[in-house]
C-alpha cells in the first residue's frame, strides 16, 4: 500500500513551457484534490475532484487543468508555466467529500524560470 | 465565512519545552478542527482532530482541545523533541462549505537540542 505518490519530486520549467504533474493513490479514495503551498500563504485549493469523470475548481485554478479518468489518477496539467507557479504542488485523497482525514502525497517542487 | 487564524511562527524552543500553538477560528454552526503536521521535505499527515465541542484530540504527546466558547483549538505538548521540528497546521471542515479543509497558514516549530 503506497498510500498517495506524486511524481516528479522537482522539476524546472521555462516560461511557456507546459507539463503534467503526476498524482496516484492506491486507497481506491473516491475524492482527490491538488493544493499549491507558498510561503505565508498557507495550502491553497486548485482543484478537487469527488470521483472518476467529476472534477471542479478550487480557489486558484487558473492556468491549471484537470481530468479524472480514472479512481486511481488525478493529473495536474500546466498549460503555459509562468513564474507565479513556482510553488510546491500536493495531491491529496480521501475516502469521500465528506470524509474528514486527508492523505497526502510528499509533494513536487516546482521552479518556473 | 470560514477561517483559521494561527500564531505566526517561527517558534523556537529547548527539548523538553512545553509547546503551545494557538488556533482560532471563525466557522458557522459545529465544524470539525484538525491539526496536520508537515516533516521537513515531506508531504502533510493528520496529527489530531476534534470532532464537537469539548473533545480532546490527541497523538504522539501532542493535545488539543475544541473549546466552543471561545472558538479555540490550541495545540500542546508537555516536554517536545528535537523530532518534533516541523511545520503545524490548524485546519476546519464545515458542512456549510461542504467539508472543504479551511486551513491556517501554518506555524514552524524548530526545537534545539
């Protein structure tokens, strides 16, 4: 049981340049999310999803995109990278919307030149 | 709204200080209050939740209370280690924002030996 697993662990993009974050769970967890953590801004929601083929915005999903294709998979995608996306990126599951302790993923740092 | 205010950091201490981090929070009728811990360079993990008023969370030595009347939940420990470095977070979940996490920004603990 790996639990949540995020690949890559750091990645260096150019402005421009697009790439998918990569998020898995082995929980069979109906509900997965992806969060950035900034410096003094805390963990901010970019999106959510509640179960394959449902997805929806968080508080900043601009310049990112979703799919959920499957239970397993949630996949972050940057379209066109900007410097303001330098952050570290966390996937996180649980067993539903509604369930109360979330699990997550170690994380994948990002830095946007 | 929903809110999660904590004391900034970064708190510094001695191993086998007594550690209090203050939360407070702002939430419409009876949310449920976590604290999460995040390790240095790794993702973040339920340390303990309350439930309803005047439940005491606890685990691994750490202690926090869910006081309704004055909207706190202040995270303790007795005697903390050098392994309790880290980065701690007060967060919410309320039926009215359907159980999205509400997180504070997060206090660094940094313990000396």
């Amino acid at each position: 049981n790996a639990g949540v697993t995020q690949t890559p662990k750091f990645q260096v993009l150019k402005t421009g340049q697009s790439m998918t974050l990569q998020c898995a769970q082995d929980m069979n967890h109906e509900y997965m999310s992806w969060y950035r953590q900034d410096p003094g801004m805390g963990l901010r929601l970019i999106h959510y999803s509640v179960g394959a083929g449902i997805t929806d915005q968080g508080e900043v999903p601009n310049g990112y995109n979703v799919s959920r294709s499957t239970t397993e998979d949630f996949p972050l995608r940057l379209l066109s990278a900007a410097p303001s996306q330098t952050s570290v990126y966390f996937c996180a599951s649980s067993y539903s919307a509604s369930a109360e302790t979330q699990y997550f993923g170690p994380g994948t740092r990002l830095l946007v030149l | 709204g929903n809110s999660v205010t904590q004391m900034e950091g970064p708190v510094t201490l001695s191993e086998e200080a007594f550690l209090t981090i203050n939360c407070t929070y702002t939430a419409t009728g009876y949310p449920s209050l976590f604290w999460y811990v995040q390790y240095p360079g790794e993702g973040l993990q339920l340390l303990l939740k309350a439930t309803k008023a005047d439940d005491k969370g606890s685990n691994k030595g750490f202690e926090a209370t869910y006081r309704k009347e004055t909207t706190s939940f202040h995270l303790e420990k007795g005697s903390v280690q050098v392994s309790d470095s880290a980065v701690y977070f007060c967060a919410l979940t309320n039926a009215g924002n359907n159980r999205k996490l509400i997180w504070g920004l997060g206090t660094s603990l940094a313990v000396n030996p």
